[in-house]
C-alpha cells in the first residue's frame, strides 16, 4: 500500500454466537492420579475432582481440540472432528464446551498397585506399594452458547453504507467496517490470516490511550478507518486507512463490543513476514494466543458480545 497510515488486512474467521442453551443434561466422569509431591493432600484432591468434572463434561458434549485459529470438538465414540463455529468457555485451565451447573454426587477412592522399581537397565529390582486417589463424579451440564451480538456491523470497500456492503475484496481496495450499538460501550477490531491476528481498532496512534476498547456512544454510526475526525474524542490521533492486501483467499474479522471496558491482549510488532517493507503493519499476536484471550475474556464476562464475518479475495 502507498499510503503512511495504510494497514495491510490481514482477517480472522468469524461465527455467528447465540444465547445459553437451557437444556440441563447429566453426565458422569472419573479420573485417577497420585497425589504430586509439590502438593498436598487437599490440593490434590481438588485437582483430581476438577479432571473428573472436565472428564464429564467431555463425554457430555466432545473433547475441545484447539488447532491453529480454529477450536473443534471430537466426537467420543468416533473421534471426528468438527469445527465449531461458537465460542468456548473454560474450566479449570481447559476450554469446554459444556457449563457445569451443579455436582450431584463424587466419591474418592484411594487406589492401592504394585510400582515396579527398575536399576538404569531397566530390569525390575524390586516392588513397591503404590498410591493413587479415584474420584467419580456426577453431574448437572448444559451446553455453552455464547450470547449474540447485539450490534451492526458490516464490512465496506468504501465509505458509502448503501452501496458499498461486501464482504470479498480485491488486492489493492480500501476497506472499512461499519458499527453502530443500541448501548454505549468499548469495540476493538481484530483481524487474522490463520497464523496472526492483527488489532485495527483502536488505532495505533492513541492506542495506549485506549487499552480498554473504542470508546462509542449508543446509536451512532460510525465508518471505521474513514478519516473522518468526528469519530473521536483526541483531535491529534491519525486515523489508520486500511487497504486490503492477502495471500489467503479466505480471512477472518472479530468485532469485540461490551458496554464495559475490558483490556485487551500483549501484542507484538513483527509476526508478520511474507509483507512488502513498504506497508505499515499493525500490531498482532499469534492467532492461537488471540482465540485463548478471547475464550478466556467471554468465560469470565457475560457482557461480551463478538460478531465473527467471514472475508474472501477476489481476483481482478
């Protein structure tokens, strides 16, 4: 691109998300393990309730496999995976699909096995008694939807709202998104080409003046990355014109929206290799620790809503 404040587009896969699933299902799971050396009794315990609740939940709705910029779930009894296109929740320190409501009953049993103790040949010397704690538990689950967004937006390869609405591109051509919320909240705008998302909003220049998302005011619309100064509070930020420039036929755009302020991921400067020296990069982060953030910041608050839009490229 020719211009000083031009990006390159580089785009992330977007779902549509819905509401709660309200169906209550019940499920049962265990798990084994010893208790570490670096823990106690209590907190090994704990550990192993939390793997048997998570066994549960995977023979509820699937295993979560994470894969690139693409979360799937493999199915227990064939092992397929299917690419999901809602977005996950997490227990523990894992992603799941399903949402524990209540534990109805668990049970600890200590297992008692014979542990093998072998010299640097590996032939056995002697026999030691070993131990390990069983936990079974059952459950009450239901399967994890992300609530929809309530907001408009679309993409443009100009700023005109009426006739400008496309979501393929040519290499080469401006593009902008257009927003507009029934509530006042925070936006920011990330972009992925199945190896790196990259942040378009909030723009560069003030950024650090914005580490909780775009400030917007409910029902005004704005054009993205239009250099039009009526969108924003500090008169000296640069407006990032973005021009559209891929080797992928397919990305992938995520608008992020709350009505509170959230912050928003580390980023990096230089993930981004296959680009002409002579385009203006934005700042991004690899698309596997951008879908973890994410996942992470809509488990944790119900008051995130993302809209997911997929982009492809057209030739000339």
């Amino acid at each position: 691109m020719k211009l000083v404040n031009s990006f390159l587009l580089l785009i992330l896969f977007l779902s549509t998300t819905s509401s709660f699933g309200q169906e209550i299902v019940v499920s049962s799971g265990f798990y084994q393990s010893e208790i570490f050396t670096t823990e106690s009794l209590e907190k090994g315990k704990i550990r192993i309730r939390e793997a048997a609740i998570l066994n549960a939940l995977e023979k509820a709705f699937g295993k979560t496999i994470f894969l690139g910029n693409s979360m799937y779930l493999s199915n227990n009894k064939t092992t397929q995976k299917v690419e999901s296109k809602t977005i996950f929740t997490t227990f523990g320190e894992s992603y799941v699909k399903g949402e524990l409501v209540e534990v109805l009953s668990e049970n600890f049993k200590q297992i008692t096995f014979e542990k093998p103790i072998l010299n640097s040949k590996k032939k056995k010397i002697k026999t030691e008694i070993g131990f390990e704690w069983l936990c079974e538990v059952e459950i009450k689950c239901r399967e994890y939807q992300a609530p929809a967004a309530q907001f408009n937006s679309y993409t443009l390869n100009c700023p005109d709202t009426n006739n400008c609405v496309t979501t393929s591109f040519r290499n080469g051509e401006s593009f902008f998104l257009f927003f507009s919320s029934p509530k006042k909240g925070f936006v920011t705008i990330f972009l992925d080409d199945n190896s790196s998302s990259s942040i378009l909003l909030p723009y560069r220049t003030n950024r650090q003046n914005y580490i909780s998302g775009f400030p917007v005011e409910a029902f005004k619309s704005y054009v993205f990355f239009e250099n039009n100064k009526s969108y924003l509070d500090d008169a000296k930020t640069t407006i990032d014109e973005l021009e559209w420039v891929t080797r992928e036929n397919m990305e992938k755009l995520s608008v992020v929206f709350s009505p509170n302020p959230f912050e928003i991921p580390q980023l990096n400067q230089s993930l981004i290799k296959y680009v002409s020296s002579q385009y203006n990069l934005p700042d991004n982060l690899p698309s596997e620790d951008f879908n973890k953030w994410l996942i992470t910041l809509q488990s944790k608050r119900k008051d995130i809503e993302i809209m997911r839009i997929h982009l492809t490229t057209e030739e000339r």
